[in-house]
C-alpha cells in the first residue's frame, strides 16, 4: 500500500471509528444498525492492537531525571485507537512528566487525563475507556507513529538494569480482541556514581537492599533522624559496654569494569583502642574481608588505630576486632573516607560491611556510637564540578573580600586542576595576567574523589578608582568532559559605598558571616557546585503529580522555612497554566513572564533547571519541543543572568549576600518560525547559602 | 518542524483563553480550558441532555460498578448519565426562586434541603449509605465509581464539558481544573437516589480548606433543577442535605466559583471539595 492509499485507508477507518463513537454514544441503536452494515459491506477485521517502540536514549543515570523519548507504533488491522498509554517502571523509580510530541489522533476532542505522575507506573488515561474511539490513532502494520516523551526519575541508588514497560490499552472499537498491547524498552546503567544518603527513609529504618547483623550484645544499625551530614539521617549504631559486635552491610553493587571507588562519611566515638570498626568486602557473594587485606587502599580517611588487647576483656569478652587496624576513639565530625576498591573487584559485584566491634568495658551513652552518610561508588574517573560560573562583586575602596571558588571531584581518581587569570575583556587565558586587585589562594592543586577544594579569590580594591574591573578565571581540569572553564568576574567599585548603604541591609539580616560592606553574586550552571554552596535546610521542588490547568492568582510553594508564590508580571496578557502531566511550571501566554516571589524566611540562594518549552506551534505539527532559546533570568535587584538554553538540563542558580525577593523568567526572543517560547522552571532550589 | 498549511500565525501563541488563531490548533486536551469553548460545550450539553436523554436511557446498560481507586486505572468502561424522560420543568430557576435554601419546586419534585447533618440523617429512611473516601490517595484520578447497599453511584468531573478530571486529596475528593464541577450521579438503573448530602468546601491549589464560596445544584431525574444552594463556606464542617419528596435525584453538582474580588496578591482560584457523602432514600 503506498502512502496515500494508506493515508485514505487511515481516513475511512478514522472517520468510521469516530462515526461510530458517536452514534453508540448518542444513538445506540442506530449504531448497531451501523456496524450491521459495515459487517456486510467489509470483510471481517482483526483488531489485534500490538506496539512497537524504540528509543534513541540507550542508557539510564541514576541520581537524576533521565528524559526519553519514545517512538512508539500502534499496530492494529481494524483502526483500533488506543485509549491509555502507561508508562511502568520498577520500583522506586518513578513517572515524572509525559509529553506528547506527535502522532495521529484518532478522536482529537476526547478527554484524556494524565494520571499516575510521581509514582512508578503513569500516563493517559481516558475516562471513557474503552471509549470506542480512542484519542491515539492506530493503524495496520507497521502502525500508527506516535512519538511521546517521558520523564523517568531514577534514583540514586537505584542498580542494575532499567526496564520501562510500554503498555497500550485499545479503545476497544472492533472485536475480536486482544484490545491490548506492550513492549519493554531496558535501558543499561550509564555509569553515574551510585549514592545514598539514608535520607529517603524515615528513621530508624535502613533503605531498601540495606541490612544489619549483630553478635553479641551488639546494637542493631538504623537511621537516626537529625545526627546526619547530609539532613537529615545517617546510619548509627551504639557502642555496648560489653562485648559484641553490629554490622552494617550494604546492597550487591556492581562495581565498574575500570574499577572503582567507595566514598563515604563517618563520624565515631568509641573506647580508644578497645572498641573500633573497620571496612570489609566480599566479592560476588564470598566471604567477607578486610579492604585491606582484599587489596583496596584507602585514599583519605583511613584506619587511625589496632584494636589491642584489653586486660580488664580477656577470652570471650575480648572484642572481635582484636588485632585488627581500625577505626576507633573520637571523631567528632563528619569526615570522607576514599576507599580504592581492589583490582579484583573491577567488574563484578560487592557487597561492603562496616563492622564494629566492642569489648567487656566502656561507656555505653547516645554519644557514643558510629555514624556513617553520604556512602557512594564511583568509576575511578574524576569529574568536576566547578563553581560559580560567574562572579560579580561591588563593593567600597580600600575594601578586601575573600570570594570562594570550589572545584569538587563527583567522581574517583584524582581531579587535577589548575587556575589562570587574564585581565580585562579577555576572551581566554592565553596571555594570563596577575592583577593587583585579584589573587588565588592556590592556582592548581588535586581533589580526591568525593571531596571538594575551595579556592581563596582575594579582592583587594585598595588603590582602586572608582569603576568597573574585569578578570578571567581560566580552569583546566583532567576530567575528559570539563577540560577547560571561563569562569568571569567582575569587580565594581565605588567609593564611599559603604558608608551609603544599610549595613543592616548589606548583609541580609540573617547573615551569619560579618555584615560585610557591598555585594557579591554568584552564579552556577553546576546543580553539585551550587548545592555545595548552600545550607541544607533549603526546600526543592519538583512540581510532579500537580493540579494542572489554568491559575488566574499567585500560587503557593515551598516548605515549612522557604515559601514562595508564583505568578506572571503585572500586565502579563494572562495568568499561569500548568500542563496536565508536564512537571513543570509556565505561563498561559507564550510572551508572558514567570515571577517568583519569594514570602518566606529570607532567600540568599535560588536555583532550577530554565530553559524554552514550546509547548506547541503554530507554525508545526511538532508539540512539547526544547528548541535553543535565549532566557533572561532576573532578581529583584536588577542582576540578571542570559543564557542560551537547550533543554531541560540547563541549571542556573544563584547566592547572594543580601535576601533575594524575587526571581522573572522571561523568553524575550522568538524563534525562527516566528514562535514565541514558553519559558519554564522545574527543580526549584530554594534556600541559604551555606 | 513540518510547516502546517496556511493559516494565520499570530505574533504570540497563548492558551486561548488569551488569545489564539491557527487552522489546525493542537490536541484538545491542550485547549480544554479555553472557557469560551467550555461554555459553548456546557450549553450544548444542556440540550444534548434535555432531548437525548429519553433514548440515552433506553439503552443504559447493566451497571458495573466499581469501588472507586485513585491510584488504579478502571478497567470497566464509565457508565453514562441518564435520566428517565426529557425536561419537564420549563425553567428551574424560575421555579425554585433563583437561590431558595429551602426547596425548589418543579412540577413534583419538592427538595428540602439540610444544614444540620443530624436533622438529615433523622430525615433518611432507613439504609442509607455513607461514603468518608478513606480509600481514595491524593492526586489525580478517574472517575470513581461505588456500590454499596443498594446504591451505585459515579463521583467524577461533569459529564458534558469537563476540562480534567478528579485531582483528590487523601480520604476527599476534589477536582483537577479550577473550572471542573464535581459531580455525583447515578443511572435510571440504579435504586433511586431520594436523598444526597455531604460536607463540601472550597480548597486551594495545595488542597487545602480556604475562604470562598461553594454553589450546590441537585437536578433530578425529570431534568428539573431540584434545588440550588450556595455557601459561604466556613470549612470542611460544612454540610448540606438535599432530599427530594417525589423524583428521584440523578446528580449532584458541586462548584467552587472563584472569588471575584480576590485581596491584592491572592488568588481567586478556588476547587470544589467533597468528603462524608451520604445517600439515601425518600422517607
């Protein structure tokens, strides 16, 4: 069949399929009579509704919202459409948006909700169903398109294959059945580093995978709300005043096939010498050993102590551990621990245990005990998260600021990096300079897997005339996907500044640093480098699973500490719309702004995915597209951020020394086609910075 | 992007309800807010109603109810509204006098209506069902279809025109677009519906109770307006009861205007909200 008898074949069964909506609706027995001379008419059909379905994307990266899109076939001999498309994921991962991108409707007017956003299993639904006419066409082999994207949040510690099951239920138009079909797309493990926090759980439960043992009079390990480094949990146990041991083991982790590295944080206050924990593996399924011993190396943290003999704990009082290096004594803060796993382990799968031994003697009280958070496994590659991405600061003459610029290591390895400057409007550092109003605390250094360095950027204006001065920071790094930043700063001066301005004001009420004179704006497109820069008590919003339609007011969010309401400008042509299903806030006019503004505790740090959704166009059929748009990001105090966004990853956030009062996203630019875009936010951050 | 076929390309794309031109818009379920066309559906569902209701009926199927779950998807198709015979009553508002707390008389259809949840309970004949929707999870959902007694019942979004559907909070029920009814029928099939009654409040965005108004419509199974009661609304302790003398009741519809004069910086949105539905029969 060529295309257009195809085209033609798809219009008569459409056309009968919606005739037939209609009248069994409406005129039921006239509908029968219908179909009694559509029997006589056409040979018999098979409605054997069946589904095909690919995806460009093959992998899946934990600890984030992967974005697929699916090209999906809906196979039927008789024209049947479908009524529901469902989207099901394994456990504890979850449907977060769907869009609709393309394809041929069989009955455009029918309602069609989006139900299940936020838990596994998510999609259209009709109402109606099986409605008889079914919203999304379906055509004889090889199908009907119909091209769809889904937003699939996948945990951080999520493991192992990732299986989405594409499921289409018929609008049940045309016996005999089946009026169903599905498929299942698996995608692989990318690669990101697996992580837990223990703060998905409600103490003093372990997350799922996580398990405790105990010998003796050992205390059991769980989560224990409002100790942890990361808020709000981390796993504890107690150390007993007697002998025993507790033992904290974790889910079988595939370990990468370079190899890989176990990065944790632990705080710990034991007997010295006579209680302690140590670190042990046991690889696909074996007995457990010590990481040592197994061949791992620790990169920081590593065992400060041995477990000696205690004359007071002999025979089977003595602890466990006895003779053993460990951990043990007080470490009153939280620390990273950088484990190289062995070379053995490189591909396959383990399982860690950290264990604590106690003896017959000690001091059995809440202060004692082991604490562990913040537990990941990485590749043995570096990858860096540096921030900000720009810095601009103003401040009096004669005034010294010291600005921080971190350059984390997310993944394994070594992160080496090294600092430049070039002064002015340079465009990169290929003449570096040093001025004499901008000096590093360092300008290279390594960074361990997991940990973070913090460069000093020392602002002298002494001697400086008032005005405006420039600088590069130029980066360079060995991770293979950050090699190079220019980083831009910006120092304004104005004398007499400060004696001008609120000191109250200057630094933001809540400010627990020193109520320095001027301001400073930082501002990331790094969301790790951002965070790292924020206290934890700030409030994230994800706008999944919300209602959905027009709001012609301000509207609501936040937590208990952070609230903020969302509307347009005064003037806009229009009022919110919330996409049924789009976890993501926007506008009803395409040329209208977003505001947000800020009614809580004061606000000292923002940040959120921005970018341009084309909702849909007059100028194409395409709906829900991400093309490059320019989007203008700007704060009450007239800062504004501009940057060309190309999808729904785009990240800018900001911190700020005074209380920021209110955020507009506006996407000023049509496109080529004359379309003005939606400029949208997701992922909202709102908080202090640290 | 393929290019569409004429048409006029505005200088700005908006949801309609701003403004919107192109001779091939989007999918429906994109435009379902667009209030001029929700009207326009409204009205011609009023008639659609009034002169096809008679043959709706006719072919009403055997009910298949359901007990209703917010986070499952039905299986079994929605079963239509129907209403025994056509409109009979002319004009309802006329008859019950626009906004009578008391009853609203068409033809034999007298309701009294209930403030005091124990006074209607007292009013019930024996058997009546009650409904607290502690099965129901927060978030969208289907139409939720029960059976309990000798009672079957829909609670969904209205029938005719609705832009979404249910979006519930945990243990009530209450609606998805701002504009949405909530609607609670039932079938010329089922055991008449003499009586209906339950505590409804306006909520906001966040579901949560809120100043504002709610208005209550009880059509009948004749097609008349039984009774129309508006609230100003303290909170979920709110309840009205509507018991019907004679004709049996075929829905009730439960709306949440949004406030016309909002305090500067609120908003106006207000969604209707529905727990501890009772239903009964005519003493």
């Amino acid at each position: 069949m060529n295309a257009s008898a195809a085209l033609r074949a798809r219009s008569v069964a459409s056309a009968s399929s919606t005739g037939i909506f209609f009248v069994s609706r409406i005129f039921p027995f006239c509908a029968l009579l219908f179909l009694l001379c559509l029997a006589i008419v056409s040979p018999p059909v098979r409605a054997d509704m069946a589904l095909t379905a690919s995806s460009e994307q093959t992998t899946y990266a934990r600890g984030q919202t992967n974005h697929y899109v699916f090209d999906l076939n809906l196979i039927s001999q008789a024209y049947e459409g479908g009524d529901n498309v469902i989207f099901a994921a394994p456990a504890g991962v979850t449907v977060s948006a769907v869009h609709y991108l393309d394809g041929f409707h069989s009955c455009p007017d029918a309602l069609v909700l989006v139900l299940g956003m936020g838990s596994a299993e998510g999609g259209w639904y009709n109402p109606g169903y099986p409605s008889f006419c079914g919203y999304f066409g379906g055509a004889p082999d090889p199908g009907e398109p119909q091209t769809m994207a889904v937003d699939i949040d996948v945990p951080a510690a999520y493991v192992g294959d990732l299986p989405i099951v594409v499921t289409v239920q018929g609008d049940g138009c045309c016996d005999p059945p089946p009026h169903e079909g599905s498929v299942t797309l698996t995608f692989t493990d990318g690669g990101a580093p697996l992580r837990w926090d223990f703060d998905d759980v409600g103490a003093p439960a372990l997350p799922a995978g996580w398990s405790t043992t105990t010998a003796g009079v050992g205390s059991a390990w769980t989560t224990q709300a409002g100790a942890g480094d990361s808020a709000p949990n981390a796993a504890y146990t107690q150390t007993p005043a007697a002998t025993g041991e507790s033992s904290l083991i974790s889910p079988a982790i595939a370990v990468p096939a370079a190899g890989g590295e176990l990065h944790f944080t632990q705080r710990f206050d034991t007997e010295a010498t006579h209680d302690g924990g140590v670190l042990e593996i046991a690889l696909d399924g074996g007995a457990f050993e010590d990481i040592l011993d197994a061949g791992g190396s620790f990169g920081a943290g590593a065992y400060d102590s041995t477990i000696d003999a205690n004359a007071n704990c002999t025979g089977s009082d003595a602890n466990p551990l006895s003779g053993r290096s460990a951990w043990s004594g007080s470490q009153d803060a939280f620390a990273p621990v950088t484990v190289g796993l062995p070379a053995a382990a490189a591909g396959h799968s383990a399982q860690f245990r950290w264990r604590l031994g106690t003896d017959c003697a000690g001091q059995a009280d809440t202060a004692s005990g082991w604490w562990i958070d913040r537990v990941s496994v990485t590749s043995s590659v570096p990858q860096a998260a540096v921030g900000p991405a720009k810095l601009a600061v103003s401040t009096d003459s004669a005034d010294e600021r010291v600005e921080t610029l971190g350059i984390g290591n997310l993944g394994g390895g070594s992160l080496i990096y090294a600092i430049a400057i070039a002064e002015g409007g340079a465009t990169d550092c290929s003449t570096p300079s040093n001025p004499t109003w901008l000096h590093l605390g360092t300008s290279s250094g390594t960074v361990a897997g997991g940990t973070r360095d913090d460069v000093a950027i020392e602002l002298d204006s002494s001697g400086l005339a008032d005005g405006s001065y420039s600088a590069l920071l130029c980066v360079t790094t060995n991770d293979a996907a950050t090699p190079a930043l220019q980083i831009p700063l910006t120092l304004e001066v104005t004398a007499g500044s400060c004696q001008a301005v609120d000191r109250i004001f200057a630094n933001g009420f809540d400010d627990a640093s020193n109520g320095a004179c001027g301001t400073a704006l930082r501002t990331f497109d790094d969301r790790n480098a951002f965070l790292a820069r924020i206290a934890n008590d700030y409030d994230e919003d994800r706008y999944t699973g919300l209602r959905s339609g027009y709001l012609y007011g301000p509207t609501a969010f936040g937590n208990a500490t952070y609230t903020y309401s969302v509307f347009t400008q005064d003037g806009a042509a229009g009022g919110l719309y919330l996409f049924a299903g789009s976890g993501m806030l926007s506008s009803a006019s395409a040329q209208d702004q977003l505001v947000i503004t800020f009614t809580g505790a004061p606000v000292t740090a923002i940040g959120g995915n921005f970018w341009g959704q084309l909702f849909f166009s007059n100028t194409s059929v395409d709906m829900n597209t991400t093309p490059p748009t320019t989007v203008v990001l700007t704060l009450d105090d007239g800062s504004s951020e501009t940057f060309t966004a190309n999808g729904a990853d785009d990240f800018r956030g900001f911190v700020a020394m005074a209380p920021i009062h209110s955020l507009t996203i506006a996407t000023p630019d049509p496109d080529p086609d004359g379309d003005f875009v939606w400029g949208v936010v997701d992922n909202l951050i709102v908080g202090r910075a640290r | 992007m393929r290019a569409l076929q004429g048409g006029c390309i505005p200088a700005s794309q908006s949801l309609p309800r701003v403004a919107a031109c192109g001779p091939d818009p989007p999918p429906s379920f994109l435009y379902e807010d667009n209030m001029n066309r929700l009207r326009a559906i409204r009205f011609a569902s009023t008639l659609l109603v009034t002169s096809l209701l008679a043959a709706a009926a006719a072919h009403a199927s055997a009910p298949t109810s359901r007990s209703g779950n917010a986070a499952s998807a039905p299986r079994s198709p929605a079963r239509p509204l129907t209403i025994a015979s056509p409109l009979l009553c002319a004009d309802a508002v006329f008859a019950n006098g626009l906004d009578n707390a008391s009853r609203g008389v068409c033809g034999d259809g007298a309701v009294t209506v209930y403030t005091d949840r124990a006074e209607f309970l007292a009013a019930l004949a024996p058997g009546h069902i009650e409904n607290t929707f502690t099965d129901v999870a927060q978030g969208t959902s289907l139409p939720l279809q029960y059976a309990d007694g000798d009672f079957n019942y829909t609670v969904f979004t209205e029938f005719f025109g609705a832009s979404g559907g249910l979006y519930n909070g945990p243990g009530y029920i209450s609606t998805d677009r701002v504009t949405d009814q909530i609607w609670v029928s039932t079938t010329v099939d089922d055991a008449p519906i003499g009586a209906i009654g339950g505590n409804v409040w306006p909520s906001d965005f966040q579901l949560q109770p809120t100043p504002g108004t709610i208005v209550l419509t009880v059509i009948l199974q004749d097609g008349s307006t039984g009774a129309t009661e508006t609230i100003d609304s303290g909170g979920p302790d709110d309840f009205r009861g509507f018991i019907s003398a004679t004709t049996p009741i075929a829905f009730l519809q439960i709306e949440a205007p949004d406030l016309d004069a909002p305090p500067a910086g609120t908003t106006p949105d207000r969604w209707p909200t529905l727990d501890n539905l009772i239903i009964g029969a005519t003493p």
